[in-house]
C-alpha cells in the first residue's frame, strides 16, 4: 500500500485534486478532518484542537487504510498539523511528529489565487510564503520524500497524476484500486 499525502499551504488545490484523482481512479481518499473540525469548532484553536485534530485525521486515514488498498490519497496528515502548530504556535509537539508518515508526499506551491472559505487564516502574500516554507520544513525535518507541485491548475494535475503513476510503480496513472482498474 502506498499513502500519498497532499501537503503545504491553503489554497493551492489539495482538496479539489485528491478528490477528484480518488473518484477517478477508485482509490480511498482520506478529507481534511481540520476543515470539518474548524467548521464544527471555529478557528480559534488551541494547541490541544490541533492534537485532536492530528489524532481525528490519523483515524481516518487508518480507517481507510484497513483493507490495504494499493494506493491511498490523503488531503493532509499530522506532518501539516504540525506546520499549523508551528504557525499559529511557534512551536511543534513531539506528538505531532510521532504519526505514521506517507510513502510520498506532495509539496503544493502558495502561487495561486488565495480564496477565503471561513476556514482559512493565513492569505496575505507574506503569510502564504511563511506557511509555504514552514510546511517544506515540516517535510524536511521528518526526512519523508516528496515532489514539489506549482504552476498553473493543468500544471498541477500533470505533475500530481506523473507523480501517483511513479510512485504507484505503473508509470502511467492506471493503478488497481478498489473495484477495478482505472
């Protein structure tokens, strides 16, 4: 089984691309539990909603991963609940990186078009950039690999479905995944 992670800063197309790429390729996608959290909670949070929120999405992504699928998309993972740790906090509980890490992960550049949608916090040109380059800390500092995806939305999909199809070891985007091959 292999976990791909959609990482990096709000508003870059994580959401709408793991989506999308999972009904199209009949792989389990794990959401974003803090977009349901903050929605239920607000986002005045705490460092103890972020510690539950890292544990409430490796639930689900543990969930999703029982029937060892060969290829699971995650909207995020407790390595980016550790940048919102870093960001809202200025600092990291051990906690946060003591999760499971993906097989790979993608890095999304902050170079689109920010769109408020009541949960997101960081849109100014300085803020995006240091939540940017926290999220790429993140990764580095837990050693995990991944690939940096940017550019334009046709640029992103090119670069996610080259990637999933590399580390799905298929070397095109047709990976076996729940009930038929896509």
């Amino acid at each position: 089984m292999i976990r791909v992670c959609f990482h990096g800063a709000e508003s870059t197309g994580k959401s709408v691309l793991a989506e999308k790429l999972s009904r199209e390729l009949a792989c389990p996608w794990v959401p974003e539990y803090g977009r349901a959290y903050a929605e239920a909670h607000g986002t005045a949070f705490t460092m103890a909603d972020l510690l539950a929120i890292a544990k409430g999405q490796d639930a689900a992504m543990r969930v999703a991963c029982a029937d060892a699928p060969p290829l699971v998309l995650l909207d995020t993972d407790p390595l980016m609940t550790a940048a919102w740790a870093q960001m809202l906090f200025g600092e990291v509980p051990d906690e946060l990186l003591r999760y499971p890490k993906a097989e790979h992960y993608l890095l999304f550049a902050a170079d689109t078009a920010w769109q408020d949608d009541g949960t997101r916090m960081f849109g100014s040109a300085e803020a995006r950039a240091r939540f940017a380059a926290v999220a790429q800390d993140m990764l580095v500092q837990a050693g995990v690999p991944f690939t940096p995806v940017s550019g334009g939305w046709s640029e992103r999909e090119a670069r996610v479905r080259a990637v999933l199809a590399r580390v799905a070891g298929t070397g095109e985007v047709e990976v076996q995944c729940g009930s038929g091959t896509r």
